[in-house]
C-alpha cells in the first residue's frame, strides 16, 4: 500500500463508521481525497482559502460533537463521515418490503436503482459549492462570509457522506461515480450538473439567500425522504445530514428576511408609502419588494423542477422498493404500502389546470413536491410579518406550480404567477413582470460591494439578531488572510 | 414426474435395440407403449417422449465410444406397419412449458449429435423408413445421411404437425427440409399442410427421402445401402472400444456430487455452483486406453453433461449457474496437450467431439452463467472454454488474506482456437472478438502464458477483474441482481446475446424454429382448453383465434 497508509484516517476524517478498521473503505477514500482538495481548491470558495473563519465541525453525532466551533482554513476542515446511531431492530417502513428487517447490505435487486438515487443527491452538494464560489468577494458582512462558508464546507461534507455510501456499498462503480461527482461541473457545456437548477448561476446574495431558502429546502426533502429509507446505511446518513441542512435553511429564510427587514425600515425612514414605486426605493439603495418577489418567483419554479415529473413510474418504483420514502413517512397514518391509494395532483388537461386524483404511488414526485411548497409558504408567511409589523402594504407570495416550469406536466406551456395560461407572445411580452429583468440584475449587483469590518453590513440588508455561537454583533467572524 | 435420470446403457433400454455386426450397427426404435416417464399416457405406434430419446442419445454416444468399428448405423423400427410416429401427444399435453421446451432442446441436440457423429467420426446414419415416418419419426430420419422409404404404396413420410396439432415440425424438421434437404420452398409449405404427407416417387422427386426400395428387395437392400456408406468412413476396424459405465453420482438435497465435479443448489439464491475438479495427476498419453472413461477429460465430460441435463430438467427453478474450477491449471494444460498432439486418434477425436457438444449443450442452457476464476482454480484451454460459454466472467484479482495459494490464473491452449466451435460454427473466442478481430490475434500470441487477473482483462478474456477489496461483494450485488429479474426476459436476452456470428443450420433450429415453436406452445390456439393439444384424439375441432400476430 502507499505511504498514505501513514495516515491516522480516524484523526484525519471525523467519522463513527470504524474508518480505520476498514481497509477496503480506506484504500478509495484514499484515492479519491486528493481529487476531492484538488476540487475544493479549483471549484471551492475562491479566495479565502488561507483566511481564519469561524466555522463549525462536525466530529461526532451525539450532542456534543456535531458542533465544534473554532477558528479554521477551510482546505483544513476535518469533512467527516458521520451515520446518525443505528436504531436496533430497525424494519423497512413502506413499499413491498414492509416490515422486513432493514438492510444492512445493498440488496443485489436494487442496487442500479439505489446508486442512482445515490449519484443524483451526491451531485446535488459540491454543485451549489460550484455556484456559489464567487460569492464570498461581495458578501455583505463577516458574519455572511461565515455563513456562506459554512453552507459550502458542509455541502461538501454531504458530498462526503455520498461519497462514502458509494465506496463503502457499491464496488467498483460506486467508486467510479465518486469520482464522477468531482468531475462534472455546475454550468459546464460538456459535464454539466445532473440537475438543471444546479446548473444556474448564483451571482449575487440575494440569489444565494433565495437559493438557500428554496434549493436547500428541496436538499431537505429529499434527504427527509431518503432518511426513510430501508436501506439503513443511506437513512443513517441523511438523517446526521439533516441536522447540518438545518441550518442553511436558517441562512436563506433569515438572509432574505434581513433583507425585507432593511427595505421596509428604508422606505418608512424616507417616508415612502408605495413599496411598488421601485425606482424611489431603489434609491434608498436598498432592495425593492417587487424585485424580492421575482427573484422568489424564479428560484421557488427552479427548485418545483428538481421534483421531477408530478406523474412518475422511478418514483414509484423507489417507494415500492422500500428505497425512498415520503416526507416524514413514519408520522404518517396510513398503510406506507399505497397500492390501493390514490393522490390529487394539479395536471394540464386539454389546455387547462385541472386536479385529477392519480395513484398515489405514481404520484410521490407531487407528494414530496407539496410537503415542500407548504413549508416554503410557511417561510414566506414570516417575511410578510416583517413587512407587516414595518406596516407597509405588500405581500410576498409564492408562485403557481405552473408558472415557469422546464419539467413535468407544464413544461411545454407558460403561465403568469396566478396561473394563467399565456400565449407564448404574451409570456415574452410580460416576462419580465413576472421574472428578474436585465435591468433588475443589473440593479442588485449594482450593490453588491463587501464589507469586511466586524459588525458592520451592507447598507441593503439589516445585521442578524444574534450572532453565531452566541457571538458578540461585533464578532470578527472570518480573520482575513494578508 | 419423478427427476429424470439420464444414466442409462443398453441392458436397461425399453424402447431400443442395439445390436452391432461388424462395421454396421442396427438402432431398433420398438417402443414399449407402457414406458412413459408420464404415467398414464400409452406411447403408440412407436412415439417417443423424453426417456425414449435419453436412450437414443445414450445409443449414439455409445456407438461412438465403445464402437469404434461401427462405421454404419440403420435405423429403424422394430414395429410391423409404423416407422415412428413422432413425439406422443398426450405426453406432451401433459408436460408443462418448461418440459416441452427441455425437451423440444434436447431432441434436437441427440439429432445433431447424430449428424456430428457422420460429419465428425465418420459414424454414418441410415434411416430405414420401413413405415410410416410422421413428425417427429421423419425429423429423426431428417438427421442421418441417407433416407430410404419402403415403396409399398402406403408408408408416408409426414410433417403434421401443423394441420393437426396447430405446431411445427421443431425437433428440426422445418429446418432440415430446408437447408439439409434443400427442398424446394413451395414444395416444403405444401408438405407441411398435408397431413398424410408423400410417399414413394413424390417423396424422392421432392428430396424428401432418398430413394424407395419396393417391400421385396428392402432388407437386402438396407444391409447393402449400410453397407456401402460404412465403406465411405475412416473409423479404425480394428480398434478396441472403451466402455462408459454408468456415472457415479451421489444427489443429497443440496449438492450433487461426482468424482470430478460437484454442485451445491442454493435454493434460498436460485444458484447452482458447478465446480469441476482438475486432473489429480498429469494424464500420459500411454494411459489414455487403459483409463478409458477414467481419463480425466472424458470423465469430467461426461459429468459436466449429466449435470447440466439434471439442473435443466430438474432444477427449473435455479436460474444461475455458477461455474467454478479447483486444481493445477499446468494438469490441464497437459491434457490439452494430449488432445491437441494426439486428435487423429480416434478416442482422442471423440474426446473432443464430446467436449464440443457438451459446451454447446452449455450455450443452449437456458440459464445466466457466471464463470469465477478464483485463486486455486485450473481454467485452462479446454476447461477455459468455461469462462468463454459464461455470460460473465469474473477474475480475481491477486490474493486472499490469509490464503497461501496463488493468485488465480487463465491460460489459454490451442484448443481454445477452434476445437470446441459454437453452433455458429465459430470458436468461443471468435465469437467473442468478432469486432475485434486484432483481440483474436492477440490472445492466438499468449497462449500457454499464465494471465493474471489484470492481463485477462486487459486482454479481454474476462469481464471484470476484482480484487479481494471488491470480489465478494461485487459478487454477491451480481448475482442478486441477477436473481432479480425475469427468467423469461434473461433466457431470451441470453440466448440473443449468446448467439452471435454467422447462421448454420445448427443456429436456426435453435435460433428461429425452437423460439417460434416456443412461442407456439405458449399460445391458446396450441395449448389452451380448446387449443389443438388439448383435443388432438378427443375428435373435436379446435378452436382457433383468428387474429394473426
Ligand atoms: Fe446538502
Ligand atoms: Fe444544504
């Protein structure tokens, strides 16, 4: 073996998988790490990699490990592998597996299907690193840098944890799509991202709180629903997983909320009523509620599309499998097998909107689907307290789910964001009402310039109520480098 | 049923005769209308169900290894006024799908074997067609060399099969008319659905038979036409013939054992492990007689074969063979030697007849093969051949922790470029690299050269090679995948991917007319309650769906 074999793994990588007593385990990851800090340094945060950012650590699962904070340069963070505690006696809970005792090993049967759901979520991690790795250049306050930093170093732990189920589980092609994972890039013309939002850009921080509050959101779900799984190697991991998701979901429903926060207070301190007359806010140099709206509109559609088609035979066959769940599946009060069962999902029939009940095993995409648009009108609902307690007259919404869909049932037509079908002339007449402008852009990257100094924010978005770790509003956050 | 057994010799059969004068042998079909394996049914007028046929193949076998002087064999009916009247139809009524498609395969191999032992050892087939020939009666006397029919104005031959059982002529029948007897295509299709068939004249005009000898002249006249192609033969008149004494096996409810192979059933894994030992000692060219059917490569032919028949008929429900190996590839090699130096023997030459067929009855097995080389086995040229019929090959690679032999190897023998060709008439390895020819060349340049897993792959001799970090689980995910999907949708991707290469005969028997006819006994026009199987003797007309598919 090489003379990496030198190397203390367990010290190295934090993990509870008994990584130093697996050779087998040990000898891929050590091939695929250097590959993995080759990645972090081209496609990771650019710059700042020999800054001092105070970031947690994960190094074990119970209460007191799963949040070590400290100061550290990122290349440096310990990514571990971390399966929350296995539950004795577990059963698979759904599918045409039901009741049998959980797996341990990939089932033989399943394992193209499993992988597949492996590989999908796994590209999912290091992609919104990949988008996001300019962003640290125009972030609003130390406080930001660190959170975005944080978001990026455990997405990267998520590829990890993805990273581990393939080597540890599926052989030689589980090795070889971990190194796919490094390989395909967010955006790239010839190795594109799996998934069409990952591919998007994220250019500016109102992108990255919207993308946080709604894409993670998604992550959220779909992890909630793998936790399901009888596979319990993959539902131990996804349910530590979930712990850190948490958290990024803090970042986006807080960052916009700030945001809101600091528009209102903008508009009532220069005595503006009309939140709609952009021009008059957008002097304030402050972010206009409309704006808000459209960026919401196009980051809820983009994440809508990561569902997949409402009707859906793979998702069907992943339920019966016992691979993939429901939201929260063991809180549901049902027979978790289905076969009888029947869904109500919103379909384009003869041109118009309909709702059809469907089997509910086809229609676990829309199920998911709509577990996540609940939650994020919830979300939403608190960023309409902030403008409401500020007492202006606006409310942010979330958009039809058929407004602006590249994938299932409305993907071949336009709607406005009530759901109204639209010609295709109309749509392009009236796109930009409904989705961020040239000019709309251009506007808020107008403001994206970066304040570095402790405690102190960007004139558009307003400080956090606490800070992290119960740190100080002044609290220097991240020690820049040189 | 009871499990078929396909042990058997002369002193045990019900149904045939065989009795050797000199250079030609006489194979009298005389059923015994009470020997069904299917109890109940009456087997008339000489129609055969499958322990009929065990017989014939255990005949023909026989003339070829303990008979080496018999250059000639007659066949014909020890029944006054009927030839053989084809397959029973009440036996196969009864046999479920997967009976009938057995047996439907191993009728056509028995009549390739027959016409192998012409082409290959010399050993000529007469059929004398002293009654009436139907079905499957005239397919068998399709197979030999020279067909005569005695011209008494009343014995026909005859396909049936579709005016009145709503099948085909599948034990080859369509397909030797064709392309054996090259008749002519429109003559063929009015035979076909002519259920009395032709006789006397017709039957030579349209090639259907040879010749016709009136009643008076016939048994001079077959001695003589026996007589005459015995002359056409090369098979050594004063050649002793080995015996093949009935194999030993012992069967326990999860493995099988010979003196040479084993195999372990896993139920629970619908897995049968095939593990054929190498040879003890290196065989000597001057012992090869006086070991006879103890010598090594005949002997783990002969298992190989009964083993694979047993897991067909037997074990419908094991749907993966795994084949393995144990013992010192450089023995085989030897052995190899032997068969390659040696091939104008007559035994020697039947030795690797023998394995020929034995592995094309492996090809047509209609079970996923896995061939592992693992460390401590012998796939070496002939018994490489394994891993070529495989539909996956898996190498390890280096050792075991833990165990002091050494890492597996693969060697190839001259054997492995054209001894042992596919019913493509190709060799396995042919067959494999038809895209690659330069991969041919390459692997023709190695052999005798010891591979390891990593050459083999790179050489393209297996399909994956995996170390002791992967094997057992790459192994396992396999065959549980495997296990996983449709055994209708695996037989039939197998049997496509399986038969690459140019058409013979050979092929489209098993290719074209057995997959039709599968197709056939499937449908409700053949076997449904009012289908023509079900009511052939009962009178009544069957009914059929018209819509053509
Ligand atoms: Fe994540
Ligand atoms: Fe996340």
């Amino acid at each position: 073996m090489s003379d990496s074999a030198t190397v203390d793994y367990d010290g190295l990588i934090p993990n509870n998988v008994g990584l130093n007593a697996d050779p087998r385990l040990r000898r891929a990851l050590e091939s695929w790490h250097p590959g993995y800090l080759d990645w972090w340094r081209a496609r990771g945060p650019d710059g700042f990699q020999d800054s001092l950012v105070y970031l947690r650590t994960a190094i074990g699962v119970d209460s007191d490990g799963w949040a070590k904070f400290g100061y550290v340069r990122m290349p440096d963070y310990r990514w571990g592998i971390l399966l929350a505690p296995q539950v004795e006696g577990r059963t698979i809970p759904f599918g045409a597996h039901k009741g049998e005792k959980a797996w341990q090993e990939v089932p033989g049967e399943y394992r193209a299907l499993l992988r597949r759901l492996v590989v999908v979520q796994g590209d999912t991690e290091p992609a919104s690193v990949e988008q996001q790795r300019l962003l640290g250049a125009t972030a609003p306050s130390l406080y930001d840098l660190r959170n975005l930093f944080q978001v990026n170093v455990e997405e990267a732990r998520h590829l990890w944890a993805m990273v581990y189920l393939l080597q540890k589980y599926f052989g030689r092609d589980g090795r070889e799509e971990a190194e796919e994972l490094l390989r395909r890039r967010s955006g790239d013309r010839d190795s594109p991202r799996l998934l069409g939002a990952f591919n998007e850009a994220t250019p500016d921080w109102l992108s990255f709180f919207m993308f946080t509050f709604f894409t993670d959101r998604d992550g959220k779900m779909q992890l909630q629903a793998l936790a399901q799984s009888g596979f319990d190697p993959l539902s131990r991991t996804c349910r530590f997983m979930l712990t850190e998701e948490a958290h990024h979901m803090f970042v986006g429903q807080t960052g916009i909320g700030r945001i809101v926060e600091r528009s209102c207070a903008a508009m009532r301190e220069a005595g503006l009523s009309d939140p709609t007359d952009i021009e008059r806010v957008r002097a304030l140099g402050v972010i206009d509620l409309p704006t808000i709206q459209k960026k919401a509109n196009l980051h809820f559609a983009l994440t809508l599309d990561l569902f997949g088609g409402e009707i859906s035979t793979n998702a069907a066959n992943v339920f019966n499998a016992g691979l993939k769940g429901r939201y929260r599946e063991d809180k549901i009060a049902d027979d978790h097998v289905l076969t009888g069962a029947t869904y109500a999902v919103v379909r384009l029939r003869d041109g118009r909107i309909v709702t059809e009940e469907v089997p509910a095993l086809s229609a676990l995409n829309m199920r998911l689907r709509d577990d996540f648009a609940a939650e994020a009108a919830a979300g939403v609902e608190r960023w309409n307290a902030i403008i409401a307690r500020a007492g202006i007259a606006y409310r942010l919404r979330l958009p039809h789910v058929a407004f602006n869909r590249r994938i299932g049932e409305f993907a071949g037509i336009e709607a406005d964001p009530d759901g109204n079908l639209l010609s295709a002339e109309e749509w392009q007449r009236r796109r930009d009402e409904f989705l961020p402008s040239a000019a709309d852009d251009a506007f808020v990257a107008s403001l994206m310039r970066p304040v570095t100094e402790p405690g102190k924010f960007a004139p558009w978005i307003a400080p956090p109520r606490t800070g992290i770790d119960g740190k100080p509003g002044d609290f220097e956050y991240v020690r820049l480098a040189g | 049923m009871d499990a078929i057994d396909f042990r058997t010799d002369p002193s045990r059969y019900r149904h045939w005769r065989l009795e050797c004068e000199g250079p030609v042998a006489f194979l009298t079909l005389d059923v015994d209308p009470a020997g069904s394996l299917f109890p109940g049914v009456e087997l008339k007028l000489n129609s055969y169900d499958l322990g009929v046929d065990i017989e014939l193949a255990d005949a023909v076998q026989r003339l070829r290894f303990e008979h080496p002087e018999v250059r000639a064999v007659a066949i014909r009916s020890g029944k006054d006024n009927v030839f053989c009247a084809g397959a029973n139809i009440a036996a196969l009524a009864r046999a479920s799908h997967q009976h009938k498609v057995n047996f439907c395969k191993f009728t056509n191999e028995t009549r390739l074997a027959i016409e192998d032992a012409s082409e290959h050892s010399d050993q000529r087939y007469l059929a004398a067609i002293g009654g009436p020939a139907a079905g499957g009666g005239y397919e068998l006397a399709a197979a030999c060399d020279w067909l005569m029919l005695v011209d008494d104005h009343r014995s026909a031959v005859s396909l049936p099969e579709l005016p009145l059982l709503a099948v085909l002529p599948g034990t080859g029948g369509l397909t030797r008319l064709t392309d054996k007897r090259k008749v002519r295509r429109d003559r063929a299709d009015l035979f076909c659905a002519t259920e009395e068939g032709a006789r006397g004249r017709r039957a030579v005009e349209w090639r259907l038979v040879d010749e016709c000898v009136p009643p008076s002249s016939w048994d001079a006249k077959v001695r003589e036409r026996a007589l005459a192609l015995a002359a056409t033969s090369d098979r050594p008149a004063e050649a002793q013939g080995i015996a093949l004494p009935p194999l030993e096996r012992k069967i326990g409810d999860d493995a099988i054992a010979y003196p040479h192979l084993r195999v372990a059933l896993d139920r629970g894994r619908r897995l049968a492990t095939v593990t054929v030992t190498g040879p003890t000692q290196a065989p000597d060219a001057a012992e090869i007689y006086r070991q006879g059917a103890t010598f090594w490569p005949l002997a783990v032919a002969r298992e190989l074969d009964d083993a694979i028949l047993h897991l067909r008929f037997n074990e419908a429900e094991l749907g993966i063979i795994v084949l393995r190996s144990e013992g010192d590839p450089a023995a085989v090699l030897v052995a190899d030697a032997l068969l390659d130096e040696r091939a104008d023997d007559w035994l020697v030459r039947e030795i690797r007849l023998y394995w020929k067929r034995v592995l094309k009855r492996l090809d047509m097995t209609a079970r996923s093969l896995f061939t592992l080389i693992e460390p401590g086995s012998c796939f070496a040229g002939t018994l490489a051949e394994l891993c070529f019929a495989a539909d996956r090959t898996l190498m390890f690679a280096g050792t075991r922790a833990g165990d002091n032999r050494p890492a597996a190897i693969l060697t190839l023998s001259a054997l492995n470029f054209g001894a042992y060709p596919m019913g493509n008439g190709l060799s396995r390895l042919e067959t494999r690299f038809l895209g690659e020819p330069e991969s041919l060349q390459r692997a023709r340049q190695i052999i005798g050269v010891s591979l390891p897993a990593e050459d083999a792959a790179e050489l393209g001799l297996v399909t994956a090679a995996y170390d002791e970090v992967d094997w057992d689980e790459e192994i396992r995910l396999m065959l549980e995948e495997r296990a996983s999907f449709s055994p209708d949708a695996l037989t039939g991707l197998e049997a496509n991917l399986r038969g690459a290469g140019p058409e013979t005969m050979e092929t489209r028997i098993f290719g074209r007319l057995s997959a039709w006819q599968n197709w056939i006994f499937q449908r409700a026009n053949a076997a449904g309650p009012e289908g023509a199987l079900k009511l052939y003797g009962t009178g009544r007309r069957p009914k059929f769906d018209p819509e053509r598919v």
